[in-house]
C-alpha cells in the first residue's frame, strides 16, 4: 500500500467516524466502522514508510544483449 492510499484512507475512516452521523445502518456501527478503516491506514502508512526506508535504489542492474 503506498502513502497515497494509506492517507486516503486515514481520511475516508475520519470522515466516516466524525462527520456522518447516522451510527448504525443496517446493523454496522459507523463509528466502528470508521475506525477500522482509519486503522488499516495507519498501518499501510507505516508499512508504506518502513519500504521506503529500506528501499535501496543502488541496484545494479546488468542488460543482456
């Protein structure tokens, strides 16, 4: 997951748990809900910075022609 994706969806978990305010349709919390998805994007932004960190771009690279 790349720090794009992980920041939207920081904020679509931000949007779903403070600014919606119906809390639960159909059985689905929505503040639960919004959580989660800010969880999930915390972590993939972790993850996503954890592969940048280590990410070596000094590959050598051999063409064979």
């Amino acid at each position: 997951m790349y720090v794009g994706a992980s920041l939207v969806l920081i904020a679509v978990g931000a949007i779903i748990r403070f600014a919606v305010s119906d809390s639960l349709i159909d059985g689905v919390s929505l503040d639960t809900a919004g959580w989660i998805v800010m969880a999930i994007g915390f972590l993939g932004l972790i993850v996503s910075l954890i592969q940048m960190l280590f990410w070596r771009g000094d590959r050598v690279h051999v063409d064979r022609y």
